[in-house]
C-alpha cells in the first residue's frame, strides 16, 4: 500500500521557517492505529489526514502521541496541499473535524482558518507550571491550555522552561504571551505532554490568545509572532465566537509511504 505524504511549512513565507506538519490524504478512513503509527514514524508536531465527503473533506490530527481535537498550522497546510495539488476548485474548504466544521479561504497566497475562540479565564495555579516556568508571571489564565502572560517580549525570549513538571499538568500545554515589541502580541507554546516540547508555531493557541489581547488591548484585528527557534507571523481577528488566523504556507517535501497492504 502506498500513501503520499506532503510535508509542509505552515505560517511561513519560505522554507525552514514557521512549523512544518505532514499531510497525507487519503480515499477513505484506516485503522486508528495505523494513523497513529504513521504519526509516530513521521516525528512532526501533527500529521493531518484527509478524506473526502460530500464536496468537502474530513480531517483529523495526531501528534507523535495521540489524536488532537484541534490544530491550526497542519490545517492550514491540509488546505494548502488541497488547492495547490489536488485540484480543489473555488478558494473555500469546508473540513468535518471533532470541532465541528472548519472553513479554510484563499487569497493569493494568504490562508485564512476560522476557527472556534476559546475566552481563556482566571484559574489556580498548579505548583507544577511555576516550577516548571522558572520564573514569575503577571497573570495565568487557562483555555484548553494554561495561558501565562510575562511582562514584555525579551521574558518570552528568555524562557528556558524544565518540562519535566509539566507532563503532570491536566491542560493540553503552556502557552506563554507578552506584549511585541513590533507586533500586537508575541507567544511561545509548549506541549510536552503530547511528546512536542516547543511547538514553533501553533495555530490553535492563537483561539485563546487572541480573545485575551483582543478585550486587553481594544481592538478586535491583530498581528501576532511566534517566537521560536523556526518563528511563525499570524494575522488574527476576533469576529463574535471565531477567529480568523491567516498566514502562508510553502512546499518543503513529497514522498511516498510504503506499508503492507490493510484493508480500511
């Protein structure tokens, strides 16, 4: 059996920037461990799979760890190997996932994902996020994720988290945010309980972030940066209960996975 994988750049204008996902589209559904495996091999903060419906597609997502609910940068590339090599026509997909249906548009060469918000809200702090943090913060709120807000931008840059009390944390990861020095808003995020210790640059978290620095800053469209080793622009806007992240997205790689036959 013979699957073809796409690897991605996602939330980049060039190669080697932004954060790379896999993309593999298929004709029809395989075995949850089969997907799960590919995942694990490919090494990739998310591998999105495809399979067309109805005029549109349903994707999925998983981590070198298990199936995630959510994920903005392995969408936006899902979407880009969609129009670009499979012929999809128009400039909107519509894609069934396990947060409901998502809408990718297309502009040139501008991606825009819309995507449930997540107002993130006051919460106890686990004794395990300040170890692991190393340092104080002026507030933490939790979404799906814990949100920590530094002081500035140069906190953000210097953080240099210990993971190891953070894979006992309940929430999905750590996102930390600061005003930017140039941008609305700077983040970094972390994820080691999904075995991605810093995810260069991740879609989904900018659902939280964005409705917190929309209502603290007063305005609804911002621009935002990812401050990782492979760092990643957003353009963000808070429209009612979504948000609308856009960026671009780059080919790095085609190929083709070679598996015994299985039966879907």
């Amino acid at each position: 059996m013979e699957i073809t994988l796409y690897q991605v750049d996602a939330f980049a204008r060039r190669v080697f920037e932004g954060n790379p996902a896999a993309v593999c589209p298929l004709p029809h559904w395989l075995d949850d461990k089969l997907l799960a495996s590919i995942a694990n091999e490919n090494n990739l903060s998310e591998t999105a799979f495809t399979v067309p419906v109805n005029g549109g597609y349903h994707l999925r997502w998983f981590t070198p760890a298990e199936e995630v609910e959510l994920c903005g940068h392995a969408t936006l590339a899902a979407a880009h190997v969609l129009f670009n090599h499979l012929g999809h026509e128009g400039n909107e997909l519509a894609f069934q996932t396990l947060s409901g249906v998502l809408t990718v548009t297309r502009s040139n060469d501008m991606y825009t994902l819309d995507f449930p918000a997540t107002v993130p809200h006051p919460t106890e702090v686990p004794a395990a996020l300040i170890a692991g943090l190393g340092m104080g913060a002026e507030a933490v709120l939790t979404g799906f994720d814990y949100i920590v807000v530094l002081k500035d931008e140069a906190s953000v840059k210097a953080l240099t988290p210990d993971f190891t009390p953070w894979h006992s944390l309940p929430q999905r990861g750590v996102v930390v945010t600061a005003p930017g020095d140039e941008v609305d808003f700077v983040s970094r995020c972390f994820f080691p309980r999904l075995k991605v210790d810093e995810d260069p640059v991740t879609g989904s978290a900018h659902c939280e972030l964005t409705p917190y620095w929309a209502k603290r800053l007063n305005k609804t469209r911002l621009t935002a940066r990812q401050l990782s080793s492979r760092p990643g622009s957003l353009l963000c806007e808070l429209v009612g209960d979504r948000v609308r992240i856009s960026g671009q997205a780059v080919d790095y790689l085609k190929g083709t996975i070679l598996l015994p036959e299985v039966k879907g």
